[in-house]
C-alpha cells in the first residue's frame, strides 16, 4: 500500500543521511597552532540578540560544541551562519570569536538580528473577464513560540464567473511543520478543502477571452498530505510526502467543441465524472546554498521532486509527475545581481487537470492558480507567433528566466530592504501527443511565448512583497 511506504521513510530518511554524507564536525587535537594557522577549542557559546528564537534552537543549527576545535578560518563557521540565515528567522547572522579563560581556548559569540515571522505569503486580489473578483489572504507564523514551529493558514474566495455553469470559488488551507533537525527527522501535514471552477472552450478562436465561448465544470476537492523529512547536510533536505484527495465533479451538458466549418471534437475535461479518489507519495530533493533565502546575492538553489499516484495508494488518477527547479545567483563588483531561473516538468498518466502544468504558472503576465483554482479565461498573448494560446493544461513544460536586480536600500523600518529587478524569459508546454505530429511546425509542436516583468521587491517585517509591471497584469483584464 501506498502509505506504510511512506512510514518506511520515517526509518530510511536518517540513515540515508547518515550514511551517504560526511559528519559535519572534525575533531583534530587541541593546539595553540599547528604550524598551519591558529587553532582554538572552544570553552563556551554564548548567543545574542535572539528575544525570540529559542537559544537551543539556534545552537543545534550551528553543530558546534564546546570542546570542538576550530581555526580562525573554519568553514564550519561560514556554514554555520549560512545555515542559520536559510531559516528565515533572522535578517543577520554574525559568528566570532573571544580569547577564553585558558591557552588556545576561545568563548565562540553568536549574535543574531531576528526578522518578522509572522509572514504574509500571498494577497489573492484580482479581476478578470471571467470573474469580476477574487480576494484571499495566506498567513504563516515560521517561527512558533521561538521553537522552529511553522502554522500556516489561507482562503481564497470569488465572485460567481461570468462562465455558463460557473460556481463562485471558495477555498481554505491549513498547515503546520515541525523545527529542522539535521539529521533527524522534520514532520509536517496539510489540509485543502477547495470549492470552485474550471473553464473550457466550446467555441471561438483560441486567443478570443470572451467568458461566453467557455463552459464550467465544477470541483470539489478535499483531503491532505502528510510529510516526512531530514536535513541531509547544512545545504541538502530530503522531503517524502503522502497525498490524499476525494474529487468530486459536475460536467457539463455541452461536451464538444466547435471548430467552425462544421468540424467539431470531444473536449478532454481532464477529471472524472461524479466522485473520485487521489492519492499519491512523492520525494523532493531540495540542495539550497543560496547566500539569503529571501533576497539572495549569491549561490544556487535546486528542487527536484517526483510524485506518483498509483491504485496502491487508492488513487483512481494514476500517473508520474516529475518537476526540476533551479535558480543561480552571480554577484557583480557594483553590487548588482544576475539571477538565473530555470523550470523543467514531465507528466505520464491520466493526471486530472489541477495536477498538469498550467500557463498561469508559467507565464508571468497571466493570472496565477491560487490554492489550485483558476479565475481567468485569458491566453497567452503569443508573441512568438506559435500556438500556445490554445494551450492551458499539457504534459510537458519548461522556462528559463533571467533577471537583473538592483538593491535599492537596506534596514529602513518596517522595509528592511528592497531591489529594482527586471526580467526576461521564454516559456514552453506542449503534450507528448502534439510532439508527434507529423506535418506540423515547432511552434505547434511545442508552443513557446515569451514573458517578462519589472519592478520593485520589497523584503518587508511580513514577508515579500512585488510591486510590478506582471503583476498588475495578471490581476487586471488588460
């Protein structure tokens, strides 16, 4: 069965951490020096300026004890505040040493400058033609009572679509995880229950918005995951996560699509029928070396994850959907950053359509899901000339962005910092069936389009916060 192989993670994760990475602490013998540079053993630890965050917490996520030797230039050290910035919790991180009550000791300081934890994650807030309004808000406290506890909640709701059939949206999230623990064992869970539609074209050109060319098929889903994970290393995690969903979906009478000149075809509305099972397990591989998770100047950060549904986890969906995520961060001499951003997803299988990848998601100048549910009948708007803009749930998709930032201030009250940042990419999604076909052109085989965006991001005392060119766009009818 799909779930007692998720509780095998529970025994397998910190073994495989344990067995397959290096120990993190080295213990040469001390001495005031080596006649390689100085060494110190450490008498004491003593951290600063955490009001907030838990003192064990913070030396846990350091690995150094007293008794360990250290040189002026350990890279344990550098690791040690890289680690403690990837948490979130902190805005600075700063680790230096003291001459100790005897010789070759040292008293290891620890000082800390601690951020907001209390995140606002997203603003649902937009229009379109198809539904005049959706709002929502998603908040998350990241570090709870000061321990690493993560308890997240969200909802999203809407207007009635203006799409024959529609049914106003409503959704709500809930979250919790458990502190990071290297080499132990991080637990985490979530509920969605999610009430809303989802629109397909009956007739009329592909890049033609109009609400009425479109019909609803109404979705309800209910149900949760269950996750399990190690710190690997200082930059590793492994994540294994069980899924499971009831579905249930209304169709509509009207099921076939008007091509014009009396050709017409089935639409794929990619769900079942009436009630529905899902369940699924995945594993993700997250290596993040980046410099600052929330604005970073430096490093790389990749997630791999795969996730199958199968009958053994009393799934009636089965398929294998398998995503790369990438970005690099290259620093200049001005203090401007390069980012590089890249995306590449496979699918196999009968997935229904929230599971597929969806050009909202990939275009930045379109309007994004929120917790799963579309609010907008617009195209991509082509400006290559392909036919992406009959593409909106495929198989296949991939996107490679750069960006260029600018830092603008740091530390200013409430906005500890902000950049001036533009981009530029190309995205593609096409279906394996439309890579086959013979006779066609690239750009129907794999539709492509470009997208863009420019503006400010603000890191704020309640999370990140853009204000852009993209943004305004997909949260308008323009």
């Amino acid at each position: 069965m799909c779930f007692p192989s998720l509780l095998a993670l529970l025994v397998l994760l910190p073994s495989l951490a344990q067995a397959k990475l290096p120990a993190d602490k080295i213990e040469p013998p001390a001495a005031w020096s080596d006649g390689f540079g100085l060494r110190y053993t450490i008498e004491r630890i003593e951290v600063r300026g955490n009001r907030k965050t838990r003192t064990d917490l913070i030396l846990r996520e350091v690995a150094l004890s007293p008794g360990d030797t250290v040189t002026a230039d350990d890279t344990r050290v550098e690791r040690a505040r890289l680690r403690l910035l990837a948490l979130g919790y902190f805005l600075d991180a700063r680790l230096s040493m003291i001459k100790g009550e005897r010789r070759g000791g040292a008293v290891l300081i620890i000082e800390v400058e601690e951020r907001g934890t209390i995140i606002l994650n997203a603003i649902h807030l937009g229009t379109s033609q198809a539904t005049t309004l959706w709002g929502g808000l998603d908040v998350s406290e990241r570090n709870l009572l000061g321990r690493g506890l993560s308890l997240g909640a969200g909802f999203v709701s809407s207007t009635r679509p203006k799409v024959d059939g529609a049914e106003p949206a409503l959704a709500f999230s809930l979250r919790m995880a458990g502190p990071p623990r290297l080499h132990g064992l991080l637990l985490s869970g979530s509920a969605l229950f999610s009430r809303g539609s989802e629109f397909f074209r009956v007739r009329g050109p592909a890049a033609e918005p109009d609400p009425a060319e479109f019909v609803a098929v109404n979705v309800r889903r209910a149900g949760g995951v269950v996750g399990v994970g190690t710190v690997l290393s200082r930059t590793a995690y492994l994540w294994g996560e069980g899924r499971f969903e009831t579905v249930r979906a209304e169709l509509p009478t009207l099921r076939v699509r008007d091509l014009g000149q009396g050709e017409s075809q089935p639409i794929a509305f990619l769900v079942r029928q009436g009630s529905s099972r899902l369940g699924s397990i995945a594993l993700t591989l997250d290596l993040d070396s980046r410099s600052d998770p929330v604005l970073p100047r430096a490093g790389r950060h990749l997630v791999v994850s795969v996730e199958a549904a199968t009958p053994a986890c009393a799934s009636q969906y089965t398929f294998v959907k398998a995503t790369a995520q990438g970005s690099l961060y290259f620093p200049l001499p001005v203090g401007h950053v390069i980012g590089v951003h890249g995306l590449l997803g496979g699918l196999v299988g009968d997935a229904p359509y929230f599971d597929r990848f969806f050009v909202g998601d990939l275009n930045l100048l379109l309007p994004p899901r929120a917790f799963g549910i579309n609010f907008s009948t617009q195209p991509s708007r082509n400006f290559l000339g392909t036919g992406v803009a009959d593409h909106r749930y495929d198989k296949l998709a991939g996107r490679l962005l750069a960006e260029y930032a600018v830092p603008l201030w740091r530390r200013h009250g409430l906005f500890y910092r902000g950049d001036a940042f533009a981009a530029l990419g190309v995205f593609a999604l096409s279906n394996p069936d439309d890579l086959r076909r013979g006779g066609a052109s690239l750009g129907q085989r794999l539709p492509a389009d470009l997208t863009a965006d420019l503006g400010l991001r603000l890191d704020t005392y309640i999370g990140i916060f853009t204000l852009s060119v993209a943004n305004a766009l997909g949260r308008l009818p323009l």
